[in-house]
C-alpha cells in the first residue's frame, strides 16, 4: 500500500514577492510605472482564477458556435485576459468601464456572472441582457457594454467620465479601443475635448496586432498608438504580463484622480482567436507566430510560472483550480444551453425608461403588440 | 401683458377683464424651458457649439452661460460626433444633457450616436441602461442658406424605435414639449425651426408656470372645422392656419391639426378628424418620399378612417429637390400657402 504523504499547508508558501516587471516606454511622462511590483498569494490566485475562468468561458463559447448554439457575432478575447484581469485589479469597483465588441472579458471583471454571459450568447432569456443583446451588448453596473460601432465607444467613454467629474465623486471612466479604432475620427475628437475638459478618462488601446485581417502595418501610417493622443501623455505596456497592466493602470489612475487630465495606455497583446468567429485567423498571419506567442507569452502561463517558481502555489494547487473552473463553466454552458429562449411577449418591451405600456406595431396592420419599459 | 374687456354675463355692463397673457417669441420660450429645467435638476445640462459665451448661435441660450457656468452651459469644439457621444455617454452615467446641433444637418455627422449609442440602448440592454437625453436645434428650410443646411431630418428621425421625435410650431409648443423632453427619460429629438425663433405668440398663465409641459405623443387641434383635415408640424402648422383663413371666406372650413410629436404620431386624433371631415392633407415643409407625409397616409390606410375618406388622403410637400439658393428658387422649393389652398379645392373638388 502507499503512504499518503501529507499535503503542504499552506504556512509552506510564500505569502508575497516583489517582481521586476518590464519597463513601459512613456510620451510626455517625466517617470511611468513602478519597475517592480508586489504580489501577494491570494491575489495570484485570484487573478489566475479569474483569468482562468475567462479562457475556460471564451473556448466553450468557440464550441457552442461551432455547434451553432452561438449565432451571428462572436469575438474572442483568449489571450487577452491579462487586460482586462490586470485593468479591474488597478481600479476601484465604483469606476467605470466601456469597451467594444470583444466584451466577454470585461462583462466577466465588471460584475457579469458566467451563466449570465454565457446565456446571453445563446440567446437565452436568463441572458445578462435577457438576451436582447447578444454577444457585443452587454452592459453590468458601471459597466456600459460591448459596444457595436467601431470606435463609437470613446465619445460615450468621456462622456461617463464627463459625468464623473460633474458629480464631484472621485472615479473615473476606463475607456477601451482596438487598434484597428485607433483610426477613427471620433477618437481624436475625444482626445481633443478629454484634453481640454481634463476629462478623469484613462483612454486604453488594447493592440493586438491586428484590426480584422489588416495588419497593424497596413492601417496606420504610426503604430505608437500610445503616441498618437499627441498632447496626452501615453504609455506602452506589455499586455501579456498583468503585473505590468495592474502598474500602469494603477499610475495611470492615480493620473487622472489628482486632476492632471486624461491619459492614454497602449497594451501590447494578442489575440489566439481569429477576429471573429467567422475568421480563421490564419490568412494574414502564420500558425507559427500564434504558436510561437502560445509557447512564450501566454498570460496565464506567465502567472502560473512567476507563482510557482517563488513558491507562492503548487502545482497541484493550481490544477485544483482548473478543475474547479472547468466545472464552472460546464455548469454555466448547461445552463445557458437548457434556458429557454425569451418569451414572445417580450419583443417589443424595454423600448422606453419609465413609460407607460403602449402598443408596437408588428409585421402587419392587424398585429398590435404590447411594449412595456 | 394684455388687457381685455368683455360684457358681463347677465348684466350687459362693461366688464373690464385682465387676462394675463405673455407675448413670447419661440426663440424666449425655449430659453425659458431650458432655464427652468436647468434650475429644478442639477443633473440637465447644456452642450455644443457657441451655446454658452455666444449666447447660442441663433440666441436661443442667450443668458444662460452667464446664469449657470462652466459647469453647466459647455461651449464645445467643432466636434458633432465626439461631443454627441460624449452627450450620450454622460446620460448613460446618470447625467441629463441637452445636446444641440447648430442645425440639424450637422447632426448627420453624428447620426450613430443618436441611433446606435441612445435610441437602441435602452432595448439591447433589456432594460439595464436607460439614455436620457435631449438633442435639440433647428431643422428643415431656413432663408438662403441653401442645400446642404436645409435639410428636414423628421423622416429620418421619426423612422427609428427608441427616439422619441418633437416637432414645435408655438411658443407654447416649443416651451411646454422641451420641458417634457428634458424631463423625459428616454433619447428626445426636438426639431426646432430656425425661421420659427423670431415669432411671438401668446403664453397663456398657464404655459407661463414652471411646471407646464406637454404631453409628447399627442396632437393638438389648432382649429376645428368640417370639411377637411390639415394635418402638419413645425412652420407648416402655421402656414395652414393662413390658407384656413382664406379658405374660410369661401365657406370652407379647415380643421387643422398640429402634430406636436412626430414620433410616436398621435393617429388617433388624426382618424377622429378625418372621421368628421372626410377628407385628409398633410402638410410639411420636407421631401416627399418616405417623407412624415407618406406615413400617415399608409396609417389611414390601414386603420378605420380609411372608409371615412371622400377621396384619397394626399400630401403637400417640399419639392423632391436639394434646396437652390436664389430667393425665387428657394420660395418655390417648399409649400406656400397658395400650394395648401390648391390642393384643398382639389381634394374637395371645387
């Protein structure tokens, strides 16, 4: 028979280490970031849950489309967890948050539950948006979506943080684009009035290389994305390191709470999915480079590694974690599968705040249907 | 203040009788509205271009900036779509801008924003994220300004689910509808007509009150009558009312309605009309084609006033062309009141 040998306690992990993470390059910044950056145990593992939770949530939604459970739309955000993981760490809970399509991360961080996400994907009515929205159109407390419109989403994003500054209480709006909306008119018009308003607004680019099947290099005449608010001081983050996202989101907040006015981060990170569901995303890039970014920058696989080797969890510990989180998302995959749809009666409701019902015409003069707020 | 004198009512004697009634012009009564909603809820404010240290590029918010501030009147760069989006984002997060476009035609810049960002939200997020906010400034013809700033945007508007679309003619009107917009929780689009700023009308005591406002969704009936239904919104309203006086001294007696909101369109009172009259025109200063025109045609159509119609429901419209600028052109590009008075006898066979 064996012995079990009795399993470490947890007296034997290091509760905390210092970390040297990468230097960010800065555009009208005297000093950026700290170089170093403090991790404690529990927030190791939560931030390896978490990310863990979203990865697990992003592949199963890969499947479900894949059977068509999922229609229409479905952006991925595999590979990009440290973003969104590293953004919520360096904020309070009461700031605010907008983001564009690729949304699923951000709803998870914001408050969204993963039967919620899940189900709205399919279409169902236990769907955080009761499945009105679907993947780009879901929204949380102070979480104002997943936003369609490719760039659309930075205006809106100055606008809470107008708000914000208007109500006198402290927090701030983060506000997200892709590279590929890093071109859009709107955004140097946001970036103008920001300036000029001191917005409390921390403007982030998420550049993950590629805007569709175009290729950085191929839609901007300068990819120092976080240059291009000229007058607004920018930095460039490795975004596949969330110690390095945490740092610079929490200076960058500490920037716009003492009044300076907005600022502007570019995190470098990548996407393993192609744009969309419909893509790919293998005709305007190798298998090698995804492989080769797999293999050594996986965000994930980051944490896991700085943990372990400080001895801050073991292995087994952590895959305890996965097992669980797997579990998880079976559970909310049941769900979101077996929820019925919304009902009929449902259509035409949610037109109008606080109305009075009234009547919706439908595909023909005799259907008179019923919209309640 | 205007004074009357009237005859008692049993004794015959002279009566003189104070009735308080205002003259303002709608220009005052949108400034009014908007002063008054800026007092009673700290959350409304007021942004876009030359609104604040101008005074409003047509004067409509003059003395406000000097009333409210920095923080509440907000002069904008010349930005229609960042700072619509910036509007809807601010109502999104629990503020209540009052967004104007120098005129409408600018508002196409930022079009997305009115419909993507604020008039679907409310439903794509089943509920959770309500937008309230107000775009307001002039729309349609104005006076030689030609074609790329005349254009009327009700259609446009009016054709999506999710805005609420208010078209006022009166200085009651333009007061008592801004009011309910701004108070409104939902995306409101006031169309305001530039030519209609510098007219005065009476303000009864009663639209003279901080707390009046108007219904959005409902029709008023300027003019009641029998033989035929005008219906229209903004100018036009007032135009009608002008051929109903001339139509009047040949025996024919006009019911005009004024529609007040476009969207939703306030079919009932426009049936209970036709009902009576048995004859329908509307009248509206933009283009024909799936013009505000066309649609209440195909409501009429569809509902029971249809068997009530004498002859078929028509429309008097701007002309289907981009507005010339030469002032001969220009008056011949929109209805006049001899247009509305033609197709009056027309319709009525005369």
């Amino acid at each position: 028979t064996r012995v079990v040998v009795a399993s470490r306690t947890y007296a034997d992990f290091t509760p905390q280490a210092t970390f040297d993470i990468k230097k960010c390059d800065l555009h009208k910044l005297e000093e950026g970031p700290p170089l170093q950056a403090v991790l404690t145990r529990e927030e190791g593992l939560q931030y390896y849950r978490t990310m863990q939770v979203m990865r697990r949530m992003e592949l199963k939604a890969d499947q479900l489309y894949k059977q068509k459970i999922i229609r229409g739309f479905c952006h991925l955000y595999d590979g990009q967890e440290a973003c969104a993981v590293g953004i919520e760490s360096g904020i309070n809970r009461t700031d605010h948050l907008i983001t564009a399509y690729r949304a699923h991360g951000y709803t998870l961080t914001r408050g969204g539950t993963v039967r919620e996400i899940m189900a709205e994907l399919t279409g169902r009515r236990g769907g955080i948006a009761k499945g009105k929205g679907g993947s780009m159109h879901m929204y949380a407390k102070h979480f104002y979506g997943g936003n369609g419109i490719v760039g659309a989403q930075v205006p809106l994003g100055a606008g809470v943080a107008l708000a914000c500054k208007y109500q006198g209480k402290n927090e701030l709006c983060v506000c997200l684009y892709g590279d590929g909306a890093a071109n859009q008119g709107q955004i140097f018009e946001t970036y103008n009035m920001a300036a000029l308003w001191k917005l409390p607004c921390i403007f982030i680019c998420e550049n993950n290389k590629y805007g569709m099947g175009t290729s950085v290099e191929r839609a901007a005449a300068s990819t120092d994305y976080y240059k291009r608010g000229d007058f607004i001081p920018g930095l460039r983050v490795d975004g596949m390191d969330i110690l390095c996202v945490r740092e610079a989101t929490k200076f960058a907040a500490e920037h716009c709470r003492s009044g300076k006015g907005p600022i502007l981060m570019e995190l470098q990170t990548y996407r393993y999915h192609g744009h969309s569901m419909s893509d790919p995303g293998i005709s305007y890039r190798t298998r090698e480079e995804i492989q080769e970014v797999r293999s050594k920058s996986d965000p994930i696989s980051l944490l896991k590694d700085r943990m372990i080797s400080n001895n801050m969890a073991s292995v087994e510990e952590l895959k305890e974690i996965d097992v669980e989180v797997r579990k998880e998302i079976e559970d909310a995959a049941q769900f979101a599968t077996t929820d019925p749809e919304p009902p009929l009666e449902d259509l035409c409701n949610h037109i109008f705040s606080n109305e009075p019902p009234m009547e919706v015409r439908g595909t023909n003069p005799w259907a008179k249907l019923k919209s309640i707020s | 203040r205007v004074t009357g004198l009237g005859l008692g009512p049993s004794s015959g004697n002279l009566v003189v009788v104070v009735v308080q009634l205002e003259l303002v012009t709608v220009r005052d009564a949108l400034n009014q509205a908007m002063d008054e909603e800026l007092e009673r809820d700290e959350r409304v404010f007021l942004l876009g271009e030359e609104v604040a240290q101008y005074d409003g590029a047509y004067k409509v918010s003059r003395g406000l900036w000097k009333k409210y501030g920095d923080k509440r009147i907000i002069d904008t760069p010349i930005s229609e779509m960042g700072f619509a989006g910036i509007a809807v984002g601010a109502a999104m997060a629990g503020l209540r801008p009052i967004c104007e476009f120098m005129t409408f035609n600018f508002s196409m810049q930022a079009i997305d924003q009115v419909i993507n960002s604020a008039a679907k939200t409310y439903y794509m997020s089943a509920g959770l994220q309500p937008v309230p906010i107000v775009f307001r400034g002039p729309n349609g013809a104005s006076a030689g300004v030609a074609a790329q700033h005349s254009q009327c945007f009700a259609a446009w508007y009016s054709h999506c689910p999710g805005l609420k679309v208010l078209s006022p003619w009166s200085a009651e009107d333009a007061k008592g509808l801004l009011k309910s917009a701004i108070r409104d929780d939902n995306p409101v689009v006031v169309l305001e007509n530039e030519l209609m700023y510098g007219v005065a009308f009476e303000l009864s005591d009663e639209a003279q009150s901080k707390d009046f406002v108007i219904p959005i969704g409902k029709a008023k009936i300027e003019r009641p009558g029998n033989h035929v239904t005008l219906v229209a919104h903004s100018r036009m309203v007032g135009f009608c009312l002008d051929a109903a006086a001339v139509l009047a001294k040949e025996g024919v007696e006009c019911e005009v309605i004024n529609l007040r909101t476009i969207r939703p369109l306030d079919t009932d009172t426009i049936e209970a009309s036709i009902m009576k009259t048995n004859h329908l025109i509307s009248v509206e200063g933009g283009w024909p084609q799936f013009g505000v025109g066309a649609e209440i045609c195909a409501r009429i159509m569809e509902g029971p006033a249809f068997n009530y119609l004498d002859a078929p429901a028509i429309r008097v419209t701007g002309v289907d062309i981009p507005m010339p600028y030469a002032k001969i052109l220009e008056d011949n590009s929109v209805p006049q009141i001899k247009d509305i008075i033609f197709s009056v006898k027309k319709t009525l066979n005369m």
